[in-house]
C-alpha cells in the first residue's frame, strides 16, 4: 500500500470546487447620489421601526378629551327636542326643533348622515337659509380627504373648506385650505405636524397664512407638546399671537372624567388668564357633566336615559361676573 503523499511546506492544495463553500460577495457600496438618499432613507425608517413609537393623533385634537369633559356644544337655554329617524344601517335623518332661547329665535333645523366603509355624508339645513354640508373619504387607512361648505344668506357667514389628512405610523400630517381663491389667491391656509419622539411625548407644530385681500398677508406660528401617561394627558401649546394655554386630562376611572385648562394672553400689552375645570361622570342611566371657570361662570347639564332610545336632557347656566343665567330643558328620541 502506497504511503500518502506529503505537501511541502507551504504549499496550499487546490480546494474541490464542488464541496468547498461559497464565498458571501460583500454588498456594493451607492453608486450614485440618489444610491445614497435611498440608503439614508431605508437606515432612519429602520431605526424609527426599531423605536415603535405610537400614532400622536392630529394636531387639532391634542386637547380632544379635555374638550370633551367641558360643556362648550352641550349647555342651550330654552326648549329642544332632537327626532333621529334610521332608516337604513347606513343613512338617518334628524329633525331639531329649538325655541324659547333668550339670545336666538324658535328654529327648525333638518338633517341627514350616510354613513360608509370609505365615506361619510352629512347635510342640515335651517329656517333661516343655512345650508351646511360635509364629506370625508378614506383613500386607505391612513389617507383621509375631507371637504365642509356652508352658505348663508348673511354677507360673510358662507364658508369652503378643504383637508387632507394624512396618519403615518408616528405621526400626523394636516392641510386645510379655508375660502381659497385661485383668482387673487386670497384665504386661509394651514399645516400641521404632529411626530412622537418617544412613548408617551409628542411634539408639533402649526403654521397659519392668512390673505383676506390681495394687499394683506399674515404668517402664525403654533407649537405643542402632548405628554399622554397611563391615565392621563398633559398639553402646552404656544401661538404665535401671545397666547399660551395648558390643560390636563385625568382618566379617574371608566365613568369618570377630568380635564382642566389654563389660558393666558400676553398680546398687545394684556394680561389676562382664565382657567377652566370641567368632569364628566357616567352612571347606569344617566351622564352629568359640570364646569366652572375663574370668570364666575357656572354650569351643569343632565342627560337620562329613560328607556332605550329616549333621553331628558336639563341645562344649566349662572354667570355670577355679569349677574346672568340661562336654563334649558330637552329631549332626544331615536327611533
């Protein structure tokens, strides 16, 4: 038997070209100036993806739960009953009948919701000649176009606006045009950027140009912070004309509500500053929301649920700086 051969010392063998394991090619490097943007691109969407920051919601709506504990849209005076008729899954009508209010007269207001996958369609219309009218379209999840009209027989009161809105994954941007005229390029236009930064932080900002005539022309900063906890929300926003306002929202449990909210205005030489503190409780069958502010003013609304479908609302309203009050009862039936 032959004794095996011995290589000399170094000398590497040939390795076998079909057993031997193949070599990784390494990446090539850009090629040109767009290789490179579409690099960078790909490495900060990866590090964002990396971060899983939370959708911020819009810029408008950062305050939206404190809103919803005061009583802006919910405190009338007078008598009011509200007829909502379904008549399919899709599309209602709601008849609004108002009357006895000390600072408006008795009116009759009729109105329409379709309600879709992909749209929304809203119309009213009053005794007075008021026509309002809303769309939203929702190109994809994220993609929503929305367009809102009024016209009145009031000089000045008629109204055009239109949205774009756009959610990404950790953030949030708004266009809005309001009365724009592509003739003397006069309205008003506005843009919005909402972006997480972290978990709980959000940071934005919002520029306004307005342009009522041709000759005029004016340009407002807006910035925002939005800071949501497990149970609650902080917000400071600063506007470019001296105002500053912040509010908190506590969520004390699943049927009660807090929000607070402080206003300060520093323009032209003022001082002034009025807080506000609103909570909204949910019992079995009934919902009472109360607010008081420093000006003095205090109010209350009740809404009970007498049988499924029927509501008794009861509204009040004393403002003790100028010794006025208002008081309203109503009813809202779905049928």
């Amino acid at each position: 038997m032959a004794a095996p051969l011995k290589t000399p010392l170094g000398f590497n063998p040939i390795p076998n070209l079909s057993t031997a394991a193949p070599i990784a090619a390494e990446p090539a490097a850009p090629a040109g100036l767009v290789d490179q943007v579409k690099g960078a691109f790909q490495k900060v969407n990866s590090f964002r993806d990396s971060l899983n920051l939370p959708n911020p919601g819009t810029y408008e709506g950062v305050n939206r739960e404190v809103k919803h504990t005061f009583l802006t849209n919910h405190v009338f005076d007078g008598a009011r009953c509200d007829i909502t008729k379904v008549l399919t899954p899709n599309f209602q009508v709601t008849h609004s009948f108002a009357m006895g209010a000390a600072a408006s007269p008795s009116s009759y207001n009729f109105g329409t919701a379709f309600i879709g996958q992909q749209s929304f369609l809203s119309g009213n219309l009053d005794t007075d000649g008021n026509v309002q009218a809303r769309a939203n379209y929702a190109w994809s999840n994220t993609n929503v176009s929305k367009v809102q009209s009024q016209f009145s027989n009031t000089p000045g009161h008629s109204m055009l606006q239109m949205e774009q809105d756009y959610n990404g994954r950790d953030f949030n941007v708004n266009l809005k045009a309001v009365n724009p005229s592509v003739v003397d390029s006069t309205g008003i236009f506005i843009g919005s950027y909402l972006q997480s930064v972290s978990e709980h932080l959000a940071l934005g900002a919002e520029a306004v140009y307005q342009r009522p005539t041709p000759d005029q022309q004016e340009t407002t900063m807006s910035y925002v912070a939005k800071y949501t906890g497990r149970d609650y929300i902080a917000t400071a926003q600063y506007q470019g004309f001296g105002a500053f306002s912040a509010a908190y929202y506590l969520r004390y449990s699943e049927k009660v509500d807090f929000g607070t909210e402080i206003q300060l205005l520093t323009a032209g030489g003022r001082r002034e500053a009025v807080a506000t503190v609103g909570g909204k409780f949910e019992f079995r069958r009934s919902t009472f929301r109360g607010q008081v502010d420093t000006t003095g003013k205090v109010s209350a609304v009740l809404e009970e649920k007498i049988v499924p479908g029927f509501s008794f609302l009861v509204s009040g309203e004393m403002d003790h700086g100028k010794g006025q009050s208002r008081f309203g009862v109503g009813m809202m039936w779905e049928v």
